[in-house]
C-alpha cells in the first residue's frame, strides 16, 4: 500500500512539475515574440527614415514592395513577396494620408499579444496609434489597450511615425 501511495504522490508531483514548466515557457514564448515584434518595429522605423531622409514628397510612394526592395524588413519578416510578423499576420508599410508620416500595420495579432505590443511599440516618432479602428493616445496605456484589443488572433494595430 505504502508503494502505492509512493507512486502515486510521485506520479502527481511530476505532473505538476511538467504543468509548472509548459507555464513558464508559455510566459517565456509570449514575452519573446512581444520583444521581437517591437525590435522588428524599432528597425523598420529607422531603416525608413533614413531611406526617405531629406525627400521632398515625404513617404509618397512607401509600399511594401518599395520597404523589401530596400530591405527596410528584417529578414524573418519577408515571406515571398508578402511581409509577416511572428504571429503570421501580413504587416504593411505605407505612406499615410499625410505624406509626412508613414504607417506600420500588424494585423491579425493575437489577444495575448495585443495589448503589450500596443503599449511597448512608442518613441518620440511615433505620431499615433490605432487599435482595431479605434484611435488611442500616445503612448498607449494598458488600459486604452485592453478595451481595443479583442478575443482571437483578429487584433490590426496601426502606427503612424513621421
């Protein structure tokens, strides 16, 4: 009996353990790609600044096909001719209705995603952001955050840079 109870204690504190570990990697593996999808951010802003530095017309003509043309995407960005982030969501790049500004699209980003990479992605470039149509203040608050982001993987975020 004792040998019984051994094994199932045994059996019930490695399962614990495995469910404490596949936690903490799920934690890790969130963090990572919020990370990331910020310093993927970080270089595609400063990469078109300084391709459309001391321009005239501002970011007329920015496109994604322009932005991977002049590798103004980090590598594991590119896919084909289309631009993902880590979550597979397409990404644009774009001038924005007011030429002065360019904009960077995430969509189809995740809800547990959402709300870190609405509030981390900021800079004094940064002119303003959008959450599923819905117009934040910059920066953006967690808790402006929270009410724009939705369920699913159906989250579009827009920034505006200049």
């Amino acid at each position: 009996m004792k040998d019984i109870i051994g094994i199932l204690l045994a059996t019930i504190g490695s399962l614990v353990l495995v469910g404490a570990v596949d936690h903490l990697y799920d934690k890790y593996e969130n963090t990572s790609s919020q990370l990331q999808a910020v310093s993927n951010i970080q270089t595609i802003v400063s990469d078109t600044e300084n391709l459309y530095q001391g321009q005239s017309s501002g970011y007329t003509g920015l496109t994604d096909s322009v932005g991977i043309a002049n590798k103004l995407f980090p590598t594991s960005m590119i896919s084909g001719t289309s631009v993902i982030d880590q979550w597979g969501g397409n990404v644009t790049l774009a001038a924005d209705s007011n030429p002065s500004f360019f904009d960077i699209t995430f969509n189809q980003v995740p809800q547990s995603q959402c709300v870190a990479l609405a509030t981390k992605v900021g800079g004094n470039r940064l002119q303003s952001a959008t959450i599923n149509g819905t117009s934040a203040t910059v920066p953006v608050t967690i808790s402006s955050a929270s009410s724009s982001c939705t369920a699913g993987k159906t989250n579009t975020l827009v920034w505006a840079f200049n």
